[in-house]
C-alpha cells in the first residue's frame, strides 16, 4: 500500500508556567522592536539583511540564539506575505498580540516532546519541562506523527496554547464509495451515501450563538461611536470589540472542526466526499438582496468548512471531489424533473417528496457518479497507463 505524507497543525494547551509567559511577552517585544527596521521605509528586508542588522540588539533582550533568529524571520516573513498578497505595507506592523515561533525538527532545537508527556522548551530562564494536554478533538496526534516541525505559542482567553505543525504519513486513498455532501447556512451538513443513509448535522446551536454576538457587538459599535462624537477614550471599547471578534473566530473554527471530524468519521474510508464548486462573494447592499439576505450569506463560513473537511479528509483515507452546483436544489433525484421547493420541503410532480437538503446531496452524489461513469473503463488498456 503506498502513503503519502501531509501536514496538520493541532492545538496543545500548556500548564501555567510564569517563565514561558516572560519568554513569549519579550518574543513579542522583539518584534515590535525591529518592525520599524524591516519596514525600512517601504523598502522592506529579507532575513539575511534584517539580521545582520538588528542581531546583536534582539540578542540582548535575553533571548537564545535560536529564538533570536525566529524572531527575526517571523518579523521579515510577515512583510513578505503581506507583500505576495499584493498588500505591501505602508507602514510598520504593530505586531500587538504576542506570538512565538518555536522550531522542533528531529534535534529538537527550542523544544522536545518527551516520553513522560511533557515538553522541553527554551525560556529566558533555560530549558523548562512543562506538562501539556492535547486540544479536544486532537487527542493522539502526537503519537501518529512522522515528524514534528515547529511550535506557534500564543496566549488564547488567558492560557498559553500552542499550534503544532506536524507531518503525517497516511494510506493514499481508493476512491470507491461516492458521498455526497451539501453546504448550507441553515442545516450545515447534509450528505448521503451510496446506499441511500443519511448524516445530518444542524447549525441552529451556532446560528444562535453568532447571533448573540451580533447583538453585542452592535451595542458596542454604538457606544464606540457615542464616546468618539464626545471626544473620549476608546481602547476598552475597541479591545471588547477585538476581543468579541476573536471569540467568534475561535468559536467558527472549532464547529468546522468538529463537524468536519463528524462527517469523515460517518463517510468512512476510501469515501468520494461530493462538494460544490461553489465559490461565495461577499453580499454589499445594492444587489438585490434582503439585509436579513445579506447578513445570513455573510455570517455563513462556507469557505472555513470546506477547508475543514479537506483536512480532515486527507488523513482519514478519504477524496474530496467539487462538481457543478447548477440546479442541484431545484431538480428532482427520483425523475430529473425541476421540482418546488419550499423552505425545508422539495416536492416534484412525480410525487417523491423529501428534505430539500437531502434531495440536493443525492443529486451531488449522482453528478459524480455519472461523471465517473464517462471516463476510461478500467479494464481497457488505457487505464493501465
């Protein structure tokens, strides 16, 4: 059986450690302190230059010689991606939220896992070993990894956490069993397999919540908005809104996460996962679109949980697969017919009735079906080559 190699970042959580916490405040530091330098007027530095420049300054913040150097090509790694992004920068990053990069590698440079469930890692005080526990739904990868590549520390709702970067082998896939998966805002996943089951998943629970903080947040806008007409102070605003947004992020990852892990784990191995080729644009006022329209469409991570369920789906033995959405919602599964729907209900003239979302993932699953059926047989000589 061949394998192929992939790689995943999962989360840890660090115990408290008050050394870690001095280590990943002067990292920050650090790169507040040479941005300006990188930045160069607009004429931003590479690694190689920014070092030879700011090197001796880093190093006496207390930091070691490896963590120096990961500070200074964070800081330079930053305003080449911005640069590749066509978003070059116009002035200094404030870097304002701390982050440290530590490397990993097979000599463990700046930390080691160890074998009584620790971790090694650099700190201003030296080499500390620190208890850790693995992120819910990321149990056990630490075991199952070929290589450990490098650590991203950050301090998340008052705990430090830690993305992990790892390397995976895994089994290349046998695409056999098509599964067809359909994406929406109101009923997350809906996908049904070769033999007719059913997986559903409902996003009521986190449409409930994101509504919640659309509340909140727009009480905050509105007092930011009164503070600033009064001419007064509005960081605790700001950092409540910053905060708020933050929340809403992680919370958005997590269900993506955790629904993705869902799905892969229903669909099984050697599984066809049928998505749409569906690309969304953000909705502006103006298009003909409700405001209600407007913000269901733009509070709906369609593009975070296709990313979710690629990931999840290249290291569970699994294809991803994107077919042509057209008509998918409209057109009956049993007759071919374009049917009715009303909201939940498709209906079709041919008398089949059925949730709209299920008839939608048999019809993804049929698209590719038909697809594959119009390739090379795979007893020809052609499929040999």
């Amino acid at each position: 059986m061949t394998c192929m190699e992939v790689q995943r970042t999962y989360t840890i959580v660090f115990d408290e450690c008050p050394e870690l916490r001095r280590t990943l405040a002067v990292f920050g530091t650090a790169k507040r302190l040479i941005s300006e330098a990188c930045f160069n007027e607009g004429k931003t530095l590479n690694a190689t230059k920014l070092q030879k420049l700011v090197y001796e300054d880093v190093k006496e913040l207390g930091l070691t010689a490896q963590l120096t150097c990961s500070v200074i090509r964070s800081v330079a790694g930053a305003y080449s991606s911005a640069k590749s992004n066509k978003q070059r920068a116009k002035e200094p990053f404030g870097f304002y939220r701390d982050h440290a990069v530590y490397l990993v590698g097979k000599r463990g440079r700046d930390a080691r896992f160890l074998e009584d469930g620790r971790i090694s890692i650099s700190t201003l005080e030296g080499r500390k070993k620190i208890g850790y526990r693995e992120a819910t739904g990321h149990v056990g990868f630490i075991e199952r990894a070929k290589l450990i590549n490098s650590i991203n520390l950050v301090e998340n709702d008052g705990r430090l956490e830690g993305r992990v970067c790892v390397t995976l082998e895994v089994a290349e896939p046998n695409p056999v069993r098509p599964v067809g998966v359909d994406l929406n805002e109101t009923n997350a996943i809906v996908a049904m397999d070769a033999d007719g089951e059913v997986f559903f998943l409902s996003g009521r629970e986190d449409r409930q919540k994101a509504k919640r903080t659309r509340k909140t947040r727009a009480r905050l806008q509105r007092k930011l908005a009164s503070r600033k007409a009064q001419g007064k102070d509005t960081r605790s605003v700001r950092r409540a809104l910053k905060r708020l947004g933050r929340k809403q992020r992680n919370r958005n990852r997590t269900s993506c996460q955790m629904m993705a892990a869902q799905l892969s784990e229903w669909a099984g191995e050697d599984a066809v996962l049928v998505l749409e080729d569906l690309k969304l644009e953000r909705k502006k006022k103006g298009y003909g679109t409700s405001k209600a329209l407007r913000r269901k469409l733009n509070g709906w991570p369609h593009g975070l949980m296709q990313r979710c369920i690629s990931n999840r789906a290249a290291v569970s033995r699994q294809t991803i697969v994107k077919v042509n959405p057209a008509y998918t919602s409209q057109e009956c599964n049993r007759c071919g017919q374009r049917g009715k729907r009303s909201r939940h209900l498709f209906s079709c003239s041919c008398g089949y009735q059925a949730h709209a979302d299920v008839n939608a993932s048999a019809n993804l699953r049929d698209k590719y079906t038909a697809l594959r059926r119009s390739g090379v047989l795979s007893v020809t000589p052609e499929a040999l080559l």
